[in-house]
C-alpha cells in the first residue's frame, strides 16, 4: 500500500508527461531501477548498460524519469544514466556485427567470383570445342563435296569411255563392211576377167586363122 501510494505521490510531481519513446542506458556496469525518486527507494531492477527501455515520464525536479523495461518492470531512473542514442558499446557491437555481415558477404562474393571465373574457364573452353567441331563439321562438308565432285567426274568419265567405245564399236563394224565390200568387188573383177580373156584370146586366135 505504502509502495503505490509513492508511486502516486510520485506521478503527482512530474510537470511533464512526456509521449512514450525508446531510449538507451548509458555506459554504466549496471544501473539501478527504482520504485520511487529516491537512492533510498528499494530497486527494482538492475540494469545493463545499453538495455533500451521506454519512457513513461519526465521529472525534472527531481532528475528522475519514470520507464519501462523490455521485460515490462516500471520504476523510476536517474535521468542522466539515459541518452537518445545506443551506447558506444552497443554501438560498437552493431558496427562489429556489420563488419561481420561485410565480411561474410565479401567472402561470398569472392567465392561467386571464383566460381564465376571458373565458369567463363568452362565456357571458354566449351567454346574452343565448338569452333573445333564447327571446323571438324565444315572440314567434313567439304570433303564431302569434293567426293560428289569426284563422283561427278568418275561418272562423266565412264559416260565418255562408254561413248568412245560404242564409237569405236562403230568404226569397227563400218572397217568390216568395207573390207567386206572391197572383196566382194576384187571377187567380182576376177569372175570378169576370168570371163573376158578367154573370149579375148579366142578372138586373137581367130584372127590369126584369118590372115593366113
């Protein structure tokens, strides 16, 4: 009873009510919360430096401010063990754990670089295999048109060896109709002649008969 009527008695005094807001403990080991504006008031709580804790209400009579723990305990503080700002401690631990955070970030980015330099290792090396297949496959189409040209030609060839022997097929037959042609007149010269010179010989005789 005697500890809610102080803190009554307490609130009476505050000449301003001051909004809720956050702030900080300074960089004390450890300050005390206490239920009345008084170092003879029991404490509360102690607290750690750099705890936030909201604040319910200014005394500026007194140099107390009345809070709130994050864990919901109220008392009274001495305002100058409050700041606006984190601790330097606390402070200090969020740029050590920025740094931190930086150099994770910065091993991942070397580690992705590695392995983007890899890649471009793969990639490069898949790239050489390809203008060499694409050689290989260009290589391989040309000699395939020089094998059709090459059959081109081949068949080109027998069609003109095919012709030149139907050809010369033709002269042959046309050699023999010749041949056949000059002994057939040579065998008829000769059945003429062997037909003339008797009849001419007769006659020779029968004019020798004449004369005598």
């Amino acid at each position: 009873m005697k500890k809610s009527f102080i803190c009554f008695f307490a609130c009476l005094f505050f000449t301003n009510i001051a909004a809720a807001r956050t702030a900080y403990v300074t960089d004390k080991v450890e300050v005390p919360l206490r239920s009345g504006e008084s170092e003879r008031t029991k404490i509360v709580k102690m607290l750690e430096n750099g705890a936030p804790v909201t604040v319910l209400g200014d005394n500026t009579e007194n140099g107390y401010t009345y809070i709130q723990t994050g864990s919901g305990a109220e008392g009274f503080i001495l305002s100058r063990y409050l700041t606006g700002e984190p601790s330097a401690r606390n402070q200090l631990e969020a740029v050590n754990k920025k740094l931190e955070a930086l150099s994770e970030e910065n091993k991942q980015l070397k580690a992705s670089q590695a392995g983007s330099q890899e890649i471009g290792k793969e990639r490069d090396k898949l790239s050489a295999e390809l203008s060499e297949l694409q050689q290989t496959a260009a290589n391989a189409i040309q000699l395939k048109q020089q094998r059709d040209q090459l059959q081109e030609r081949v068949i080109a060839v027998e069609r003109e060896l095919q012709q030149l022997k139907r050809e010369n097929l033709a002269l042959t037959d046309n050699t023999n109709q010749d041949w056949f042609l000059y002994g057939g007149g040579l065998s008829l010269f000769g059945v003429l002649l062997g037909f003339i010179l008797p009849k001419l010989s007769w006659r020779r005789r029968s004019s020798g008969w004449d004369t005598f």
